[in-house]
C-alpha cells in the first residue's frame, strides 16, 4: 500500500516530489540559455569597442557591427532594440571598468584624505590619457545626460557611490566637513569633476590654461575640509604662493 500511495503521489501534477525535479530542469535549461546569450552580448560588444577604438567614432551602422562581430542581424535585434541600447551597454561596460580600476586605486590607502585623492586624480587622469574612442564616448555622455537622463543616471551610479563611500568615510572620521550633508557634498564633487573631465577632453586645454590633476586636487580638497581648516589651508597656499613667485611680507 505504502508503494502504491508514493507512486500515485509522483504522478499527482504539482506534487512537490515532481515540482523539484521539474525546477531543476528548467533551471539548467535556464542557465544555458542566459550563458549562451551573455555571449553573444558579449560578441556585439567586443566588435562595437573595436569600432570605436579604430574609428574613434560612433557613428558606426548596425550592419557594421554586425558583420564584425560574425554573428546575424536577426541576432543583434534578439539581443539589443537598436543601436542606441548597444551603446548605452558599452558606456555602462566603459563606466563598470572604469570603477573597479579607480576602486582598487582607491582601496589601496586607509585615511580618507588619501582615498579621495587617489580618486580625484584617478579620474582626471584617465580623462587625460589619448584612447581612442575617448572623445566619442564622453559626447556619447553628454547626449545621454540629455536625452536620456534616467539611463544616464543609472549608468554613472557605480561611480558616484565610490564617492560617496568615501565622503562617508571622512565625515564619520571628522576629516571632512559637516556643514553640508553627505549626499549634496558627493554631488558637489561629482559635478565638479566630471566637467574638468568633460571640459579637458573636449579640448578646453588647448586655450592655453590647463588645469593639471593636483591642482584640481587642491580645489576638492579645500571643498570637502571643515570650513575652519579650509581658512587656514586657503591661507598658507596664499603665502606658499607668494613666496614661490618671489614675493615675501612686505615692510612698513
């Protein structure tokens, strides 16, 4: 009787014994699927960075990246709505990247004086290095701050959370100002750099004036102090400066 009842029970559809196998099933099935797919993602795009890496453009077609990359049309529309959805994954691939290179950058130090400044300069930096592809992807960023600003947003969070980890670290620390709260000081900062940023790659320097990244560092700092020490810093650049272009106190 007991044999015959589990069996009975096996067949029943919805039976749990039968649900889990079932489950697992469809999981690995599942799996496979998404495996398979993240690759072909992958493949579209490994052939657009190509693209913007020769041509340092993206005004590259579909068609083009389509036949870099060996796979079909019907494949990159599986995949991807338009063009436009490819170079928002490349920008939020570009932006990914970019946060683990400049985390493990800032990670590296324990005060958080040196955390921001490892960010502040790592950031500038790379807005300084001659990639290709570089000034198509920052007007790419642009254009995407205007037209689509939610997608915008959710694709340079990873790098402001950075940040705001470490105006965190400096408040609790009472290394970093408190007057201002923690998430508009992030954004303050956010927005200061990310238009040095813009403003160099878009050639800003060739004026003749080109802010160098500890200068911009001098800037955040004395932004982020305690209004207190903030005076005193302002103060002895003053005199630093002073002194390093001949000048000394002057005499009654």
């Amino acid at each position: 009787m007991a044999t015959e009842h589990t069996e009975s029970a096996q067949r029943v559809p919805g039976n749990r014994t039968d649900a889990a196998w079932r489950e697992r099933a469809v999981e690995r099935s599942l799996r496979g699927a998404r495996a398979r797919a993240m690759s072909r993602s992958d493949r579209f795009l490994a052939a657009a960075s190509e693209l913007l890496a020769e041509t340092g453009r993206i005004d590259f077609t579909v068609q083009d990246i389509v036949d870099r990359s060996k796979m079909s049309l019907r494949s990159f529309y599986q995949h991807f709505a338009s063009k436009d959805e490819l170079l928002l994954a490349l920008f939020e691939e570009a932006i990914r990247g970019f946060v683990e290179r400049l985390r493990r950058e800032v990670e590296r130090a324990d005060d958080p004086v040196d955390r921001l400044h490892a960010y502040v300069t790592g950031l500038y930096r790379t807005a300084q290095t001659t990639a290709p592809g570089t000034r198509a992807l920052t007007i790419y960023h642009l254009q995407l701050a205007e037209t689509r600003p939610a997608d915008f947003a959710a694709a340079i969070a990873p790098q402001i959370d950075l940040l705001a980890e470490i105006v965190d670290g400096g408040r609790a620390s009472g290394r970093f100002r408190s007057d201002i709260d923690a998430a508009a000081l992030t954004m303050l900062l956010s927005e200061t750099l990310i238009s040095a940023a813009h403003m160099y790659v878009l050639g800003i320097h060739m004026t003749g004036v080109e802010v160098r990244p500890q200068q911009l560092w001098a800037f955040c700092l004395a932004a982020v102090l305690p209004p207190a020490d903030t005076v005193a810093a302002t103060a002895t650049g003053a005199g630093a400066a002073r002194r390093g272009a001949g000048g000394g106190p002057r005499r009654p």
